[in-house]
C-alpha cells in the first residue's frame, strides 16, 4: 500500500465525499442485516402457529389462527421489503458520493501527470517513448480510479457487512458462530498467498502492456517508411509476438483468479453445512430455536458476497498498486531543466564562454569549449558537418539542455537565473525536425499566440512565402492537416513552421536548419522578408547550405563541436580554409547537378 499513499492527498480533498459515503456503508447494511432476524420470527412463528393450527383441528378457532397466521405472514414480508428498499435507496447514496468521487480524483491524476509532463525536460522524452507515457496517463490512471471508487467502496461495504454479520451472529450463539466462521483461517492465508501472485503478475500485464502500446503507436506514426519498404507483414508478426506476451501474462492472472474465487465460494458452503449441521444438534439440545438455524443461513449467504468481493477488491487493489508505481515513477522526477526568476528584455545580446555539453543517454560530448559573442541586431549564421553540433547549440541556446560546463549569458545575464517563460516567448524557434499539429492550417500558424487576426496569419503566410500554396488549396487556411502535417510536402511544412515563428514577431530568431527542403528562388525570398521583419533584431540561423548564410554578419563554422572558424563570408573565403574547402565542394555539387 505504500505506492497508493500518494493518493492520500485526494482523499483529503474530497473528505466532505468519503465522510457521507461511509454513513451511506453502514445504514445500508444496518437494513440489509436486520431482515435475517425478521426471517428468524417469521420462521418460528410459522413454526409455532403451524402446531396450534393442528391444535384447534376440527375447531372454529382454527380459521381465525391461520388468518391472524397470514396477516402476520403479509407483515413480516412487507417489512422485508421495506428493509430492502431502504438498504437500496443508502446503496445508491453511497454510489453517488464514493464513485463519483472516483471520477473527480481521475480528473485530477490526468491533470496532474499531464501538467508534470510538460514541465520535464527534453532529456526525458529522449529516453522515453510515447506509447508508455500515454499508458500511464490513461491506462494505469483508470486502474488507480477503480480502486480509489469501486474497491474502496466494496472493502468499505464489505468490512461493515462482515462485522455486522459476526456481532449478529455471536449475540444469538458463540458456538455456533464459531463454527460457522472456522473456514475463516484458511481463507485469510489463501488471500495472502494470492495477492503477492496478483501484484507481480499485474506488474508483468502493465509493462507489457506499455511496451504493445509503444509499438504501435511507432509504427502508425512511421506508417509511410512502412510501406515504402513492403514491411506491413514483418510489423504485424512483431505486433503478434508482442499481443501473445500480453495475452500470455494476462491469462497468468485470469488463473489464479479462476482458482480463487471458486475456492472462496467452497469456504462458504462448508460454513452453510456445518451452520446446519451443528445448529440442528443445538436445537435438538434447546440451545436455539429453528429460527435461529434459518437466520445463520441468511447470515453465512450474507458472508458469500463480503468473501467474493474480497478477492475481487484485493485485484483491484494489487492492480493499481501496480499502476500507481509505474506513474510515482515519473511524477517523482524532477526538471533537468528549473526556470530562474530573472524578467528580462531581450535584444539578442549572447555570449558563449568555453561552453561544453555531454549528452546523458548517450556520454556523447556534442560542443567542446565553445565560445563566441552576438551583439543585438545581427544575422549570425552556423555551419558545420552533419554531427558537428550545430543543433545542439540551437537547444541550448532555447535552453532544452543546460550546458555540462562553461556558461551562456543573455543580456549579460545566465541563462540559468532568467525566468523560461518571459525568455522563450520573445524567441521565435523553427526546429530542423518540423512538427505540425492535426489542426488547421491557420491555428498551426497562430499556435504561438492566444489571439490572433486573419490579417497577421496572412501576412505571416506571406512572409513566410508559403500563401499562394495554402490559398490554393480548396479550404485554403482552414485546410485540416494530418497526423504530424503529413497533408503538406516537406517544403509547405517547413514554410507553415516558419510562418508560426515569424507571426509572433520574436525579439531573436533561430532556424534550425529549416530550410533544407525549400527550392533557391523560395529560400532567397524567405530571406529577403526575413532581412525586413528582422532588422535591428537577432537572427541565427544554422544551415547547410552557403547561399543560405554568404549574407550573414558573422558565420561560425562547427567541426567535431568546436569552433574552428569566425568570420564574414569573404574573411572566411581569403582565409582557404574548411569554410573556403566547403564552398568549393558545393559549387562542384552545383555544376555537376
């Protein structure tokens, strides 16, 4: 139980429900236990007036004692009756609070893991995939619902019932209790040796069930690679491996449970035979009455529903035992990342000094003792060979990774102290992997802003040199995109992507890399509108490409993570080093085309 003591918080929360809820457990089984000794009377009563019938044989009397007989009779039925329906109408009372309670704690779980989610850093989403983070937001949150509402509802109503039953039982005859309840023990140990059975193989379903959710959520996403190349039969043999372990393990459980159960009921109907057998000696002993025989029956069947729902509330609770480790797991993660408290106003004034970072999944050092300077308002661009780092410079810069050494100042400030929020809402960002939402055109474009008009979705369209693609589609900006912009060709989503930096108009710009599938004639009016929109502002743009950046105030050229070159286009090209070696092996590329 220690893992589901987290949950104590929510039950704190919502006390004013589980207080209520708990009053509604016992009146209703106060009136579902009180019926057994009105079954009592009615049976010694018919008893009784069956012998004083046969008494008054022959006599006028004896119609009028079977017709008090049947009145009484009506009467002990009708208050059954009525005992029921009162014990109904608390059932329900006590679903409406402890239920719907449940419900309130799931909407608060989703919330909660959903909003720490975002706060983890990039580093965590690296060394996790998608498939088991949904699961633990949706799967192992509804098994956590079901013990927070059903299983504690039913161990409540089944803690009550059960010691109800036994003062009941014990105030009519300890012997006969006693016996009644010797099945008990063994029972208690059945359970004990289940539930640890139940845990691990909980534990088993749900990881593997993370696991079958992972895969297909990879391959649906990845389903164009897929098909280009003819791999549809390979995944589906995969996906059956995967569902047969799952299926495996859950047959595991369904097992144990098959033997569980039906062993409990057995335990129960050894304590009908001996109620009977050793209430008749009782009986016959002048002990107890028959009615009383007839009451423990009631009261060893009331026991069937306590003892059945007990192995089925300790499933649950093994369940979400299991369930809510896996989600402590992530909710006890802490941030790489930790926002300052610093306000600033960005110019785009950057400074690098011997900057180092190490990547922690993979112990590869991406940039090695960096160092460099930005002053506001220029158009700084980075190249390199792939590898070299020059993405990674981009994210540190967005600060997704802090670096292993050295330091970054913005504004003469670490970026460590100034507060995420207030920084990375004056930058605009286009990341070298473009992402596009399953939304419209436009709200992908104004995704960086609350509120925004047609007008600044149009020009940013504009600027981004992607409008007359999009107004010729047949929806034109309310054109509805596919999973990750899969609608668009590679160069729509790179401009798309683009125009959603530009319509925030940032303060800083950083491309990353963004332009690689956009033709000579678009690139060099992206550029020319950037040159417009960004003047007086920073710029960095990291690129392939020469054309791209041969414009840029200062170009810093990467290899292996260190900064090997510094200059304008025409210094780097009189200094016939790798960035003049580099621009020759494109004009080659360029002629050969």
């Amino acid at each position: 139980m220690k893992h589901l003591s987290y949950l104590n918080k929510y039950f704190l929360k919502y006390k004013w429900r589980i207080l209520p809820g708990v009053l509604f457990v016992i009146i209703s089984n106060i009136f579902g236990v009180v019926p057994a000794q009105v079954i009592r009377n009615a049976y010694d009563l018919i008893v009784e007036n069956a012998a004083i019938y046969r008494l008054y044989e022959g006599f006028d009397r004896q119609a009028i004692v079977y017709d008090i007989f049947s009145y009484s009779l009506f009467f002990f039925g009708a208050l059954i009756l009525f005992l029921y329906l009162l014990r109904g109408l608390f059932l329900f009372f006590m679903r409406q609070t402890i239920i719907l309670m449940s419900r309130h704690i799931e909407y608060d779980m989703k919330n909660e893991i959903y909003a720490h989610y975002q706060k983890l850093s990039l580093g965590f989403y690296r060394r996790n995939n998608t498939g088991d983070l949904m699961n633990r937001a949706t799967e192992d949150v509804n098994r956590v619902r079901m013990y927070v509402g059903p299983a504690i509802m039913y161990a409540f109503n089944t803690t009550v019932l059960f010691l109800l039953v036994i003062y009941f039982m014990f105030s009519v005859n300890a012997t006969l209790a006693i016996y009644a309840l010797l099945p008990l023990p063994v029972l208690v140990l059945a359970i004990y040796y289940v539930n640890t059975i139940i845990n691990q193989k909980s534990e088993k379903i749900q990881e593997q069930l993370s696991r079958l959710s992972s895969f297909v959520q990879e391959r649906f996403s990845g389903i164009r690679v897929m098909k280009s190349y003819v791999r549809e039969a390979h995944a589906q043999t995969i996906f059956a491996e995967e569902s047969n372990a799952y299926k495996t393990n859950s047959m595991g459980l369904v097992k144990v449970q098959a033997f569980f159960y039906p062993t409990m009921l057995l335990l129960v109907g050894i304590s009908t035979i001996l109620t009977i057998y050793i209430g008749g000696e009782q009986v016959i002993d002048g002990a107890i009455t028959p009615g009383n025989i007839a009451e423990f029956i009631v009261y060893v069947n009331q026991l069937t529903f306590p003892v059945t729902m007990l192995g089925w509330v300790t499933t649950l609770i093994q369940r979400a035992a299991a369930s809510q480790k896996r989600i402590n797991e992530f909710l006890q993660l802490q941030p790489d990342i930790n926002s300052g408290s610093q306000e600033i106003d960005l110019n785009g004034n950057i400074s690098f000094k011997n900057v180092s970072f190490t990547y922690a999944d993979t112990g590869i050092e991406a940039i090695k003792e960096v160092s460099f300077e930005i002053k506001q308002g220029q158009f700084v661009a980075i190249i390199g060979k792939t590898g070299s780092g020059k993405s990674t410079l981009a994210n540190l810069l967005m600060r997704m990774y802090d670096p292993s050494s050295g330091d970054i100042l913005i504004e003469g400030q670490a970026l460590d102290k100034i507060d995420l929020h207030s920084y990375r809402s004056q930058i605009g960002f286009v990341p070298q992997e473009v992402f596009l939402f399953s939304d419209s055109i436009k709200n992908n474009i104004a995704f960086g802003l609350d509120a925004v008009t047609d007008e600044q979705v149009n020009q940013a369209a504009k600027d981004a040199a992607v409008y007359q693609n999009i107004i010729g589609f047949e929806q034109q900006f309310e054109t509805m995109l596919g999973e990750r912009g899969i609608t668009l060709s590679g160069g729509q989503k790179q401009r798309v992507s683009i125009a959603r930096a530009l319509i925030k108009s940032p303060q800083m710009l950083i491309f990353d890399d963004c332009l690689s599938a956009v033709d000579t004639k678009t690139e060099e009016e992206i550029l020319s509108n950037l040159g417009k929109l960004m003047k007086g502002r920073t710029s960095v743009l990291i690129a392939h490409r020469i054309s791209t950046i041969k414009n840029a105030d200062k170009i810093l050229v990467l290899d292996n993570g260190r900064i090997i070159e510094e200059g304008t286009h025409e210094e780097l090209l009189n200094s016939g080093k790798a960035y003049a070696e580099m621009y020759q092996n494109q004009l080659l590329e360029e002629e050969n085309v």
